[in-house]
C-alpha cells in the first residue's frame, strides 16, 4: 500500500511512553491497515543485549566499530512482523526489564541513535509501515502524512505493564515498576538527542481508561483515506 498523495509507502507513526498502550495498539492498527508493523525499541534493545550493560559508556569509535555490519530487515505485515537482525529474528531476551533500562541509557547515545535513524529510514522507504518508538514522528519519519501520541499517568501504565508480565509468567513487584518507569521516563523525555515528545503535527491520544481497540478506532478513522490492503510488504 502506498501513501495516495505521495505514491510514497505510507507511513503512520506512534510515539508514546514506555507502557502507554502503543505496541499493542501499532500491531493493530498494522494490521487493519494490512502493512508491517516496526517496533523500533526492539531494535535499540537489540543493539543493547548484543552490547551489553555500561556500552553506553563506550567511545564513539568502539561503538561504531561493534555496530558495523549489522543489519535489520522486516518480514511480514500486520500482527505477524518480524524483526531480523542479519537474518536472525529478535528473541525474547530483549524484552527483559533489564534490556529495557541498557536501551533507554544507550539510546541517549548520539552514534547509536544516528545509525538506528538510518535504519528506520530504510525500512520506512521500500515498506508500508505503521513505525513504533518514542521520536518516530518527530525526528525519524517527520514527513510521515499520520502522527499519533499516546500517553497516560505512570501508575496507569505500570498497571498494564505489571498485568502483561504476569501474562508471560513473569511476576514483578508494582511499586518497582512505577519507579522504572518514571526513571525510564525522565531519561527517555530529557536527553539533549531526539526527546520522547509529540511532533507538532501529532494528534496526541490520553490511552487513560480506553480500550486498546477503542483507540485503533480513532487511528483507523483518521487514517481512513488511506487504502486497507495490498500485498507489497510480503517478504
Ligand atoms: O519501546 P521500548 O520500551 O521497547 O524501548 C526501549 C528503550 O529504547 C526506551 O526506553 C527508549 C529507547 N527508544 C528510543 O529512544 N527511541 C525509540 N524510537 C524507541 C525506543
């Protein structure tokens, strides 16, 4: 599917908080549109488990030299993306709580966020694709003809975080996700290199006492010149 105006692929963006709701929102509105979803926090959590903790420490140069040669590609489209790291699907250790505070200090990172920036663009120029992350909107896609920004309260969004964890079989103490979560925050919203805030031209949507599919509905509604199907992103 390409974006009608452009006959560029079509790309929706949704930035938003750790916790706000937005991958499993994205997913959704991936699929009802039938293009690929990418999370691009997989790929700076990727980078964070191949690296590991303190890597943010590094020189500009070592960490240039141990990104060289890495390569993401999509498969796939809707619920069913996949993301590869030179042909390898991303595990689920990168989902850790651990792997998400390495990523969240990494990502302050300006070599490490430059060449993820890249990545994402790539991706973006040969596939329709709904992009996921916290500067999709505002840094990485700004010409992006749909821009969402979900948000709600930490304690709303450890809630669901703590309720998704236990689905997986892990249990975690919730005050100690509150904590992560605002700490994640405040490094995620006030580092100098790409902030977590809305693009000026983001239609901002408060995730608060919302069901994920109501707000697919009003991404789906806005998003509703564009066309539903094709099969360009089958790889
Ligand atoms: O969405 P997530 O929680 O999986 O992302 C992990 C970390 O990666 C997050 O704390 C900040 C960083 N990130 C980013 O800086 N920019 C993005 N577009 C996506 C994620």
């Amino acid at each position: 599917m390409a974006d009608q105006n452009s006959e560029q692929p079509l790309v929706v963006t949704l930035d938003g908080p750790a916790g706000s709701g937005k991958t499993t929102v994205a997913r959704m509105v991936a699929d009802r549109l039938g293009i690929a979803y990418l999370d691009s926090g997989a790929m700076f959590r990727a980078f964070a488990l191949r690296l590991g903790a303190r890597s943010w420490t590094w020189s500009e140069e070592v960490l240039r030299d141990r990104l060289d040669g890495l390569e993401f590609t999509l498969r796939g489209r809707g619920g069913q993306s996949v993301l590869l790291l030179n042909g390898e699907p991303l595990g689920e250790e990168i989902r850790r709580e651990e792997v998400g505070m390495w990523a969240s200090n990494l990502a302050k990172v300006g070599v490490v966020r430059e060449i993820l920036k890249q990545a994402q663009q790539r991706l973006g120029a040969g596939t329709s694709l709904v992009a996921e992350g916290r500067d999709m909107g505002s840094v990485v896609f700004p010409q992006a003809r749909y821009k969402f920004f979900l948000d709600a309260t930490p304690e709303e969004r450890a809630r669901r975080r703590w309720l998704q964890l236990k689905e997986m079989g892990v249990e975690e103490d919730l005050d100690a996700l509150i904590a992560n979560l605002r700490q994640r925050d405040e490094q995620d919203r006030n580092r100098p290199i790409a902030p977590l805030k809305p693009a000026d031209d983001a239609v901002i949507i408060d995730t608060a006492g919302l069901a994920p599919s109501e707000v697919v509905e009003k991404i789906v509604e806005i998003v509703s010149d564009a066309p539903t199907v094709d099969a360009e992103n089958t790889a």
